[in-house]
C-alpha cells in the first residue's frame, strides 16, 4: 500500500468518526403537535419498520405520553434557541422483535382495520337515515350513495372489493327504508284503529245518555194529583195481570202433564191390546192342535219327542216349567209393586198442610241407613215425581235432586234447593219426598 492509499484511508476514517460525533451531538427540539409518521420517526432512530400494523402504531403513540414531540436537528440551526438535548436509544431486543415480525399478522390487521371502517360507515349510514323525518323519506336508488367518497375511504382495498362493499350499502339502504317504511304504515293503522274506536266508544256513550235522557218519565201535577181510588185501582189491576200470568203459565204446564199422560197411557194400551192378541192368537194355535191330536198316530209316527225321547222331553219340560214359574213370579211382585206405588202416589197431599206434616217433617234423617239399593228406590221415585210436575222426563232436574240428597242435608237447605226446582210448589214436593225417605227407612227397619 502507497502513501496515497494511506492519505485517503485516514481521510475516510477522519471523516467517518466526525459523521458519528455529528450524530451524538445531534440535539432535539420540542415541539408539537405532529402528525403519526413524525411522532413515530422520534421514537425510531432508524426508521419506522415497514410491517408495523395500525394497531401497533396507536399503542406506540400512546407509550409517548408526553405534549410534545422531539424533532431531530443540527446544532447549528438553533444557536438563538435554547437548546435541549435528548438521548434516544432503542433496546437491541425490540428491533429483533420488530424484524421477526410475521408479515401475514399485519395484513390480518390491516383486514380489520378496513372491516372497522366498513361497519362505522354503515353504523353512521343507518343513522343518518333513522334521524331523517319521515316525510323527506324517498325510494333509495344508487344515486343516494356518494361512490366518490366511498371509494375515497376503501381505497386500499381491492377495485372488486369496493364494488362489493358499495352495493352492499346500497342493499342495506334499501332494507332499512323497506322496514322503515312498513313501520310507518302500522303505526299508522294502529292509530287509525285507535281513533275509530275511541269514536265509536264516544258516539256509543252519547247515544247511551240520549236514550236514558229520553226513557226517563217526568211526573206531572196531574199525576201527583191522582186519587187514593185510582191508585188502588192500578194496584188491583196490575194484581190481577199477575193472577192472570201465573195461571196461564200454570195452566200451559198442566196441559204438558196432561199430554204426557194420555201419550203414555195410549202406548200402554197399544201394547197391551197387541199382547193379548198374540196370546189369543198364541191359545187358538195351540186348542186346534191339541183338539186334532191322536196318540195312537203320534206313537205310530214318531215325530214328536214325547215319543221319540221321553227322558229329555221330561227334563226339558221341567227345566222350562221352572223358568217359567221365576218369570211368573217376577211379574206378579212387579204388580204388587205397581199397586203400592199407585196407592201411595194417589194419596192427597195438602199443599198448606204444614200442621198435618209436622210430625214427618220435624223428624230426621239418618243418611247412613242408606244402602245403594235404597238409593236406587228413591232415584225412581224421584224420576215419576219430575215427571208428573213438568210432564216431562228431566233427566237434569232428576240428577240435581239427587246430588242434594246424596249430599245429606238438611230440611232447610233442602228446601232451599228444591226451591229452584218446583218453584212455588217446593213445600209439596218437599213432603212427598221427606214421606218416601221416612218409608224406605222404616220398611228397613222393620
């Protein structure tokens, strides 16, 4: 190496070391405010790093903590200043860190960055539309959204991406005036139909008070005026249209009972008259056989069983002998029956006869004697008294008297509820039934 080769190393190295002494004596001047890129570049001596993400930025900035912010310049700038020096440096650890930074985690980012905007962007669009009046609301068409600016603010993004996104919002725009709009319009029927039905509430109050106002009778002197005699004779007459209502009515109940009872007793009579002609038509038959019968020939022939089989014609004769004397002897206790019921119901009962019934209405009845074919008893004896006071079979009527006596109550309540039955003839119907429980107990004891 030559002297001149020499001459020149020592004039870099010279030259060298006075960049390096110019860079330590670098001073930095406080100001502010500065934008994020000045803010930045004096925390980073040697640059802002390229994959450093929004998010990271905006947590840098804020680790400042300070009003103003250094801004690096010669020495010789600001000799008329006061001067004040500041030592930046950075840890060898963070710029590891910074380098090794996963550029796929910036670009994710960077795709929330823009999703932020995007919805912020909607969020204000939404907005500003529901703070519109309803009356400047219009049809929404693609001319309402300004593509300038919405292509301002996505312009990072791709040209194919912000078509997207633009008819995106213009979508949204339109449901949100569809929903706004049929929003509106119940709002407006709910009030319409609270309107006429408050009218119609009114109208039908006033048409109320009308009428009463109408209706209501003024007397007059004349009235006042009117005589002892004339008004014991309204009192006589409107008597005497009572009487009169209550026996019509009473009288249309008794042509029902009466009615029942002819139909009744023309069906008994039809099927007696029917019976009796099967048993003279059943006798005849049987007188003309036996008349022409002839043992003789009967032996000779052996048709009948009597001849054929003896033995099984005996024991089926007696098997039907026995049958038929059961049956004989159920109908003759049904008759007996029939006659003991019709001579207790053909029995007079004085209506105003309370002195003649005291005894059997003063006495009580023990419930617990009862048995279920008792019970049976009074339930047909309650069925032919119904039947005899309405003309009628009932069946409601029936049931409800005999859930009140199954109830066990007394005289009293169940005068009270048979009230509702026979009306102005309870205390009758009363006495027939308190008689029947008395019988039927007694028969038991007995």
């Amino acid at each position: 190496m030559d002297v001149s080769d020499s001459s020149k190393l020592e004039k870099s190295g010279s030259k060298r070391d006075l960049d390096e002494k110019t860079n330590r004596d670098r001073t930095l001047v406080l100001t502010g405010p500065f934008s994020r890129e000045q803010q930045l570049r004096s925390m980073f001596v040697y640059g802002i790093p390229n994959s450093l993400s929004a998010e990271s930025i905006e947590t840098l900035a804020s680790l400042l903590n300070v009003e103003g912010y250094a801004l690096g310049k010669s020495r010789g700038g600001y000799e008329a200043l006061k001067l004040t020096e500041l030592k930046v440096s950075v840890q060898q650890n963070s710029l590891n860190q910074l380098r090794q930074y996963n550029a796929q985690d910036a670009y994710r980012s960077r795709i929330l960055e823009l999703s932020a905007k995007i919805t912020d962007c909607l969020r204000s669009t939404s907005n500003n539309f529901l703070n519109q009046a309803p009356s400047s609301r219009s049809v929404v068409d693609d001319s309402d959204i300004n593509v300038e600016a919405v292509s301002r603010e996505f312009k990072e993004l791709p040209s194919s991406l912000r078509v997207q996104v633009i008819k995106e919002i213009q979508t949204f725009r339109k449901i949100a005036l569809e929903h706004e709009k049929s929003k509106m319009s119940e709002i407006e029927n709910i009030d319409a139909e609270l309107r006429s039905s408050l009218e119609k509430k009114t109208n039908d109050i006033i048409d109320s008070v009308k009428e009463e106002v109408e209706e209501y009778h003024f007397s007059s002197d004349e009235e006042n005026d009117k005589s002892d005699e004339t008004l014991l004779q309204e009192t006589v007459s409107a008597q005497l249209k009572e009487q009169e209502h209550l026996f019509q009515k009473r009288l249309m109940r008794y042509k029902d009972i009466e009615k029942s009872r002819l139909e009744s007793h023309r069906y008994n009579m039809t099927r007696k008259a029917h019976h009796r002609e099967e048993q003279g038509a059943a006798s005849e038959r049987l007188i003309a056989k036996l008349s022409q019968f002839d043992d003789d020939s009967e032996a000779e022939k052996g048709t009948d069983q009597y001849y054929t089989d003896f033995e099984s014609w005996y024991r089926n004769r007696r098997e039907f002998r026995e049958k038929e004397k059961a049956r004989d002897e159920k109908i003759l206790a049904e008759r007996e029956e029939r006659f003991t019921r019709t001579q207790s119901e053909e029995t007079p009962v004085n209506t105003e006869a309370s002195h003649e019934h005291g005894d059997v209405l003063d006495e009580t009845i023990d419930w617990k004697q009862i048995s279920d074919v008792e019970w049976k008893d009074i339930h047909e004896f309650i069925v032919k008294v119904v039947l005899e006071y309405f003309g009628v079979d009932e069946t409601e009527f029936v049931e409800f008297i005999m859930e009140q006596l199954r109830s066990t109550p007394t005289l009293e309540v169940l005068r009270e509820q048979l009230n509702m039955v026979f009306e102005e003839d309870t205390d009758t119907q009363l006495v027939k039934i308190w008689t029947k429980l008395h019988e039927i107990l007694k028969e038991k004891t007995s």
